[in-house]
C-alpha cells in the first residue's frame, strides 16, 4: 500500500494531462522523457549535497537557503529544463504549444517519482517517520507541486518555442525556480497556500492552452527557435 501511494500520485497527474491533450503525444516518447525525469535525480542529489557541504556555516537561515533557492529550486529546476530544451524541442513529436506543457509535467513527475521513492522508502527511516506517512503527506504536497511547476514551466517554454520571443523563455525557469524555492524556504502552513496558488496559476494556463487548441485541426506548427 505504501508504494502504490508513493507512486501513483505522479501518475494520476501525469494522466490527467496526457488525457487531456487533444493531440496526444507519443506514449513512447513520454516513457522517454519520464525515464530521463528519473535520471536527473543522481545530478540532483550530487548537486545539492555538494551547495550544502560547501556553503553550510552551521546557522538555521543559511540551512533554509541551500534547501531552498541555493540549492533545489534552481538545480532541479534547471534540470528538468534542460532535459526540455535540448532534447524535448528537438524532436518531431514537439510540434505545438501545448506539447510544452505535457513534456513539462512529464520530466518533472519522473523526477519527482523517484525523489519521492527516496524520501519514503530512506529518509523516512533516518527521520524516525512512518513511510506510510511520510508518503500521504507528499501525496498532496511535493509530488503535486513538481507536477504543477512542470505545468507552468512547460507553458511558457511552448510558447517561447513557436514565437522566439526570450520573454518566455526566461519566465519557463525563473517562475518555477521562485515557486520552488518559495515551497521548500516557508514552513507550514504556508505549503498548503503555495500548493493552493500554483494549483489555481496552473489550471489557469492549462485552460487558455486547452481553449487555444479546442480550436484547432490539427497540431502541426512551425517551431521558430
């Protein structure tokens, strides 16, 4: 029961927005781009514990910091961004806005999949926390949020794709970055209201591309960048 609640959040999400592109994409490719969400987490790992290692002066603010902005929000962000803009748009399947948006939530549902294995079935016993519920509360709180920052990144990054204007291209990672590093520097109760503002931000991007596309024939755009 453990693992399924550690695992199937992420696809819930993930289906929900696969479900919901009208032009869906290849289920091959999004294995792909899920398997490399996955994979990201090692550089992850190796990169936050060498910020913290390096940068820690022992105080409780300088903790908070290389667990929030100086380390998670921008390596992890950063990451998953890469996976998108080197791989992702160059591939054929990446042909209109909203694919942004899938692949997005995708690569960032990989990696928060197997962070989120980590955390329960490791950290959860070396933070003396039942894994059973160290996994319910990230059910509604980190698996959710990696699913909505990839939302919101993969929102922009479409349309920077298919306008070339930099704008968006630089909103697709500082935004994310600011709601991650938000998430993880603030204490409770604050996640809920972090968790509750992207959700509401997400939905609301995800809707106007879903209008957009309602509209459409068919998928194929030209890719400007």
């Amino acid at each position: 029961m453990t693992l399924l609640i550690t695992i199937v959040p992420s696809i819930l999400i993930l289906l929900y927005f696969f479900l919901s592109d009208k032009f869906k994409e290849p289920k091959s490719t999004v294995a792909i781009v899920f398997f490399l969400g996955v994979l990201i987490c090692l550089p992850a790992g190796i990169i936050n514990d060498f910020m913290y290692e390096t940068f820690h002066d022992g105080s409780k603010f300088s903790e908070k910091l290389l667990f929030s902005f100086l380390g998670p929000a921008w390596n992890e962000e950063i990451l998953k961004f890469i996976i998108l803009y080197f791989i992702v748009l160059r591939r054929n399947e990446f042909n209109e806005p909203m694919d942004g948006i899938v692949y997005g939530v995708v690569v960032s549902l990989g990696f928060a999949t197997f962070e989120n294995y980590e955390y329960v079935f490791y950290w959860a016993e070396k933070w003396e926390i039942e894994p059973y519920t160290m996994a319910i509360m990230r059910s509604y709180s980190a698996v959710p949020m990696h699913g909505l920052m990839g939302c919101v990144m993969g929102f922009y990054f479409g349309i920077y794709s298919f306008t070339a204007n930099k704008k968006y291209l630089i909103l697709s990672l500082f935004i994310p970055f600011l709601i991650h590093g938000l998430y993880n520097f603030l204490d409770y109760p604050f996640h809920f209201i972090i968790v509750g503002s992207t959700l509401i931000y997400a939905f609301y991007l995800h809707s106007s591309m879903k209008i957009i596309q309602k509209h459409k024939k068919k998928e194929d755009e030209k890719k400007i960048i």
